[in-house]
C-alpha cells in the first residue's frame, strides 16, 4: 500500500530541497530519518515534516506500522514566483523572483516495494 503527503508553497528553492530529496529515496522510513538528522539546512527540516507527516498518515489511517515503510519516491516541483521589487539607482526597480516549491512524498510497504 502507499501512503502519500504533501506540502505546497514552501519558501524554499527546489533544487535546494532536490539535494536532500536523492539522499533517502528508496531507503527506509528509520533510515531516512537519521540521514536527514545529519544535516542542519531549513530545507531538511521540511523535507523531514513531510516524510513525518506521510508516516503518521499510514499509520493512523490505514494500520501501517512504520517499521516496515519505505521511501518510495519524493517529488519536489516548482511552485509559482513571488515576485518581488529590488529598488535601484535613479528612482528605478529591478524585479527579482523568490522561489516556492511542492514536495510529494511517498511511502509505501516494504513487501510491496520487493515485488517490484
């Protein structure tokens, strides 16, 4: 069974987020956790509330023990811009983006990931 969560519009960059993303893909929930405890970038604080939170959904909705859940796969996809005005010489203003981003997570059984 897999178990998805998600979080949208967050302030940070994707590629950004991308990075710790790789590092746990296919790896165990237990697993995951203590290489995202590592390190100390807000984008990994993030990454792990979403993983927490689609391991907290398997378990309190359909009975999972989260022993035995896998990270099966982590979307991180570009959100919309913010744009923003920088302001510059003679009375002007350049306009600059900041990035958001929505992660997907999921998880699903171990006896189901060694089917495949």
């Amino acid at each position: 069974m897999q178990v998805t969560a998600k979080a949208k519009y967050l302030r940070r960059g994707p590629r950004k987020v991308r990075r710790y993303a790789e590092l746990v893909t296919g790896k165990s929930l237990s697993e995951a956790r203590a290489i995202l405890a590592g390190y100390a970038s807000p984008a990994v604080r993030e990454l792990t509330k979403v993983i927490n939170s689609a391991a907290a959904n398997g378990e309190n909705n359909f009975g999972l023990d989260p022993e035995e859940l896998v990270v099966a796969k982590i979307m991180v996809d570009e959100g919309m811009r913010l744009p923003r005005l920088r302001p510059r010489a003679r009375g002007r203003a350049d306009r600059y983006y900041k990035p958001t981003c929505h992660i997907t997570v999921v998880l699903s059984d171990q006896s189901e990931s060694d089917e495949e």
